[in-house]
C-alpha cells in the first residue's frame, strides 16, 4: 500500500501551503481508506452477505440443483410454502421444540451452575461431566441414543420394565417423538447454558452477598432473588439467545433418529429445507424456507438488542 | 441501640493465626475506631462482629445477649462496605428499601407481581416509603431517589449506603473503611458528616480505618490493632499523648514522631550521642532505649542551648505550619520539626539548627517497644532550665 505509507510517512501534508496540495492530501487520505476497508468488506461480502443475497434471489426463481435453466417467478415459492400443510406442520414443531429446549435447558444450565458453585469440592469433575455432550459430536450421539431409545433392547425401555412400567416407542410414537427430541435437545446443549451461568456466577461480586446478608436476606432464595438472578440478568439474555438460535437449527437428532417421522410429527424448519433442497432438488423452494428461517433468527436478535438489552444491562 | 462486648477473639486462616485473642468492651452509644496497618485483622475483627465471618474462637456478645454462631440476618447489625456494595440494578429508592423490605414483609409480600394481591403490602410499603424519605431528607437524596447506582457520583454513592444502614434501627453500626475509596477533600468532608450523624443517632459505631486522621477525629476511643492484637484502647487524646507501645506512637500522628536511639548510663541518665538530655529512668531499667518526640514537642533555640542539633535538608511549607526536615548524626531519618508559619522563616536548606523540648513531652520506650515511664529529677530540671 504505497499511498497508505506515504500518508504516513508526512504527517506535515494538512499545513501544506498551496490549496492543490490540500486537496492531493484529502485523495491520498481516501484512497488510503478504501485500501484498509477493502479486505474486511471484501471478505464479508463473500462469504456472508453474499450467499445470504443468492439465497434471496434464489428463493425468488424455479431453480433446481443441477438444471441448466432457470427463471424468475416472483413470490410464487412464498405462496407454495405458505400453502403447504407441511411447512405449517414443520414451522410448529420446530416451535414447540424450541418453547421445550429454551426454558429447560436454561433452567437446568443454571440450576447446575448453582450447585456447582455452592460447594468447592468436585466442583471440577462436574463441570467437565456436564460439559461433555456439548463436546460430542452431535451425529455420533444420536445413534447412541438411538440404541438407547430402542423399542426392544434399548436401555431406557428395559430400565422401565424393570421397574415395572410399560414400555415406549419413544420414536415411532407421533406424541412422544418431538418431546424425545427435545429431551435429547436440552441433554447436548445445558452443558454450554452452565458454563456460561458459571463465568456469570463468578462475576458477582461476593460484597453484594454480604451486603444482602447484613440487610436480612436470611434464607437463599431471597439473596438469590435480590443478587444473583438480576445480576445474571446480561447472561441470562446471552444464553437464552443462543438456546434459541441453536435449538431453531435442530437437524441432526432428526435426520439420524426419524427423518421427519412418524407421518411428519417431528418435520423440523431446517429438515424439510434439507429433503426439499436435496432430496426432491427443489432449491428454490428450499432456499424460501431458509428465508423464513433467517427472519425468525434476525427477530430474535432484534428483540434482543431492542428490548431486553434496555432491562438488563445496568 | 446495644453495647458490644468481645471476649478472647481468636481467628485462624488455615494456619496464619489472623486474630491473636481479642477484648474488647464497646459502651451502648459509643464511637470506637478499630485502626492498624493494613493486615493488622481490624477488617477480620469487624467482620466476625458482623456474622460474615466466623471466629476461630471466643465470645461476641451484643446487648448481653450471645451472638456466636447466628447468621448475620439474625444480629440486627448494619454494615457500610468499602465498596458501598449497592445493588447496581435498584434505583437509590430501592437499594435504601431493602434492608426495610425484608424485615417487615413476608415472603408472599416480596414475591414479584404477587405481592400486591396478599393483604397488607400496600400499608407496609406506605410506612416503608415514609422512613425512606425522612433517610432521603437528612443525607440530601431526595432528588437521587429515582437514580441507579450506576449514575452516582463516589460522594453520593456513599451517602446510599449509609442511607441504607441508618433506614432501620439495628444495635450497631458496622462501618468498614467507608471513605477510603472517596478522594481527599470529599473524606474530610465526610469525616464531619459521619461524626455528626453518629452525635444525632446516638448509636454505637464500629468503626473500621487504616487512616489514623479518620479515627482521631470522629472517634469516642480508638483501639490501636497491630499483628491481631489490640495493643490499646484509648480517648485519641490518650493515645496521642500517652502511646503505650512505640508501634501506637509511629502510628498515630502526623508526621510521624521523631524516635531516637539513646544510651543510659548506670544512674538511669539518658544520653544522646553523647549529650546528656534532661531525662532519666529508674535505675537499672534499661540500657538503650528510643525517645519519641512528636515534631510539634520541638522547638529552635540558639546552638548553645541545643540538645539536638542537625542540619535543614528540607523545608515542607503548609501554609499554616512548616516542617523542617533536619539530618541528625545520632539519626538514620531526618528529624521532623513542626514551627508556626512565622518562626520557620529565616531558616534556610543547609543551615545548621539547634532544637530542645521539654521533657515532660519525652515518650521512651524500651528495645521491644514497651513504654518505660521516666524520672524527673530536680538536678534534670536544672539542668534543662538553669
């Protein structure tokens, strides 16, 4: 960047006498701007806003993986989707998926922090222990809890048999398979929740602790409630976000363990992406449904920064 | 309001032993200052008092009555923390409410939303409301009601957190370094207004500080902690005038004392580098000893009449005072001498100066720092005067 070190090289430019070299001195100061934005932007036009912009354009034509030709037809994918069954069927179960696994994997994540922190002893054996499901591979997982889940021989039925209860078909059940999802949902992912409520349990300043003791907040529940959980108030929003954001993108417990099934009771918003991008070649209409589902992620990132942001941060 | 009675209090960390049996009798109304060096175990001390610590061993009583072993919540005491410890998501109006909050409503009436349908809430909070602004009135936060910490300056932020200490009633006020994070001007101001606070609530103050200015000036009696023992308790005037243990004296006062190696011949005489001073001990006492002479007890005299003398390597004008730092054969530090505005003037850097006190102002003390009392003789005192 020749002109970047120039500039930099003659910091006495601005008090140059004649108007002409003022004026060489504002160019030489833009270019060398663009110079140092251009990698940044062009990086992020590659490989976010650029996909991102395809899929919106893709979305608006009949395009399907491999064909030679394509055209543009409007909202016509939009008006498919919104008046396929399936779709309503995918978007609720996805939904119902999310209000299990939001709400239990916080509360267990922080429910585990608190007994973590309480006590010093073990305390890093049982982070390590609940930490592990976020490690595994996810894929790997849900064959085991495939196993697990077996109708005849997985562990889980016989366990309920031993104890003299009627046995499941966790997966083949239309009622039980999204809430065996999400069970499996909440198990991978409030390890992560934990962590983060610990680093925020850390940050609590023990002073307020006293202070809430010396004010005679006598049992733990009431300092939980006057410190800990407003204090936890920015971690709270964070994780609650990211739950959201990862339990929208529930796919591969589906795609191992049901494939949508039985008759679409567990069809999931990014599975039915999948099966109509890559098994029925519809990218199209594939690409619609990624739309959709980037418009829930940016609302909740919008509620986030809108309202939340405002109660939580003080 | 409650006397504050400790017995034999001992604390140990691991092995560091923190506390070294501490006693300590604090009367119904009175203003004591626990002040040391940092480490000395004042901050342990008052935090066992507090319950947020528990004692090793030892008896805490307060207002008779045995607290060892009860959580904090249950000894009624109120306590101002270094850092304020405010609630930073509570408005002022609300830090200040908390300590009223959980003592006179249940626990249905604090629960969220809740509350107002179980009778009674609304009464409570009333009168709950009405004790707030009377606090708001007298430390002059009625218009910060409405902030949150977060939009306190350091001054206003201390004056919350004693607002929340004086809200309610407890048998004693626990205050540990309240002004040490506040800058100079605002803590000699606040000094005044904790002083005047504690003359209108007449209740006991406990009363933490590393800051010997803090606790000559606000407090009743001082305790003087060094090493996890209280090495004296005492009116400041006491402890000034009459420190029991060098370390008390090298404390208390500022600048600090002088303190000067001397010998004593077999009669008990004093001497200085080879001067004979004006000063004896009982015979056989001790054959070195330290002379403590606070910089105001020293005052310039012409060579001749000189019992020490040294040379002006530096002048520290105060405005109102002078201190001359002078460089004394007999001494490793220079010697301070403390003059009225006026009679420090004439005197130059590197001039050589003669200086004498009055013997009565003489503190000795032996090699382990015990205070030894001294003998005036009648030949001394000619010695000084004739």
């Amino acid at each position: 960047m020749a002109d970047g070190s120039g500039l930099l090289a003659s910091p006495q430019a601005p008090v140059a006498s004649t108007p002409h070299r003022a004026q060489l001195y504002m160019l030489k100061r833009a270019l060398a701007t663009i110079s140092l934005l251009l990698p940044a932007v062009a990086l992020m036009l590659l490989l976010l806003i650029g996909p991102v912009a395809t899929v919106v354009v893709m979305s608006l034509t009949d395009y399907q993986l491999g064909a030679a030709a394509w055209s543009f037809v409007g909202l016509h994918n939009y008006v498919e989707l919104f008046g396929d069954r399936v779709f309503w069927q995918s978007l609720r179960n996805t939904l119902m998926y999310v209000a299990i696994v939001v709400p239990a994997s916080v509360a267990l994540g922080l429910g585990t922090a608190l007994l973590i922190e309480a006590r010093s002893s073990l305390r890093f054996f049982y982070r390590s222990v609940f930490f592990i499901p976020v490690m595994a591979t996810l894929i790997a997982m849900a064959i085991s809890w495939e196993y697990m889940l077996h109708p005849q021989f997985g562990l889980i039925n016989l366990m309920l048999k031993a104890i003299g209860l009627p046995a499941q078909a966790w997966l083949s059940d239309p009622a039980l398979v999204l809430p065996t999802l999400a069970v499996i949902g909440v198990w991978q992912l409030f390890g992560f929740n934990m962590v983060l409520f610990l680093a925020g349990l850390v940050s609590i300043p023990h002073y307020l602790y006293e202070a809430a003791e010396m004010d005679g907040a006598r049992s733990a529940w009431s300092r939980f409630r006057l410190v800990t959980w407003p204090m936890l108030g920015p971690v709270t929003m964070f994780v609650v976000l990211i739950s959201a954001i990862r339990s929208f993108q529930v796919f591969d417990t589906v795609h191992v363990l049901t494939k949508g099934g039985p008759s679409k009771a567990s069809e999931v918003l990014l599975y039915t992406m999948y099966s109509e991008g890559f098994e029925f070649f519809r990218s199209g209409l594939a690409a619609t449904i990624a739309v959709v589902f980037l418009a829930f992620v940016l609302l909740l990132t919008l509620v986030k920064a809108r309202i939340l942001d405002k109660r939580v941060h003080y | 309001m409650a006397p504050v009675r400790l017995r034999d209090i001992r604390k140990n960390f691991e092995r560091v032993e923190v506390l070294k049996g501490v006693d300590l009798d604090i009367a119904d109304g009175e203003f004591v200052s626990l002040v040391g060096p940092s480490g000395c175990g004042k901050s342990t001390l008052l935090r066992i008092i507090a319950g947020l610590e528990s004692q090793t061993s030892g008896r805490i009583e307060i207002g008779s009555e045995n607290v060892d072993g009860m959580p904090p919540a249950t000894r009624n005491l109120a306590m101002v923390f270094q850092s304020y410890a405010l609630y930073p998501h509570l408005s002022v109006f609300d830090n200040i409410a908390v300590p009223l909050r959980m003592r006179r409503l249940s626990r249905l009436q604090r629960a969220p939303l809740l509350r107002w349908i179980v009778p009674g809430t609304r009464g409570h909070e009333r009168s709950i409301k009405g004790d707030i602004i009377q606090v708001a009135e007298l430390l002059g936060l009625q218009d910060l009601l409405g902030r949150k910490p977060a939009q306190l300056s350091g001054g206003q932020r201390q004056r919350v957190a004693v607002g929340r200490a004086i809200v309610r009633e407890p048998r004693a006020f626990l205050l540990d370094e309240p002004l040490s994070n506040l800058d100079a001007k605002l803590r000699v101001h606040m000094r005044t207004e904790i002083a005047q606070l504690h003359r209108r609530l007449g209740a006991t103050f406990i009363y933490v500080t590393h800051d010997q200015a803090e606790a000559m000036t606000m407090s009743d009696r001082i305790a003087v902690m060094m090493d996890g023992n209280i090495v004296q308790v005492g009116t400041p005037d006491q402890i000034y005038d009459d420190p029991q243990d060098l370390r008390v004296a090298e404390f208390i006062g500022s600048p600090k004392i002088n303190v000067l190696d001397a010998s004593v011949d077999a009669d008990g005489r004093i001497g200085l580098a080879g001067v004979a001073l004006p000063l004896a001990l009982r015979r056989g006492s001790a054959d070195k000893v330290r002379i403590g002479l606070r910089p105001e007890a020293l005052r310039l005299v012409p060579m001749r009449e000189a019992l020490i003398d040294g040379i002006v390597a530096h002048r520290e004008n105060l405005g109102a005072e002078v201190l001359l730092h002078l460089d004394v054969p007999a001494s490793a530090q220079p010697v301070i001498v403390r003059l009225d505005h006026g009679k420090a003037r004439t005197v130059a850097i590197g001039a050589k100066v003669g200086v004498t006190f009055a013997p009565e102002t003489a503190l000795c003390f032996d090699a382990a720092g015990r205070r030894l009392p001294l003998v005036e003789t009648a030949m001394l005192r000619e010695a000084v005067h004739g």
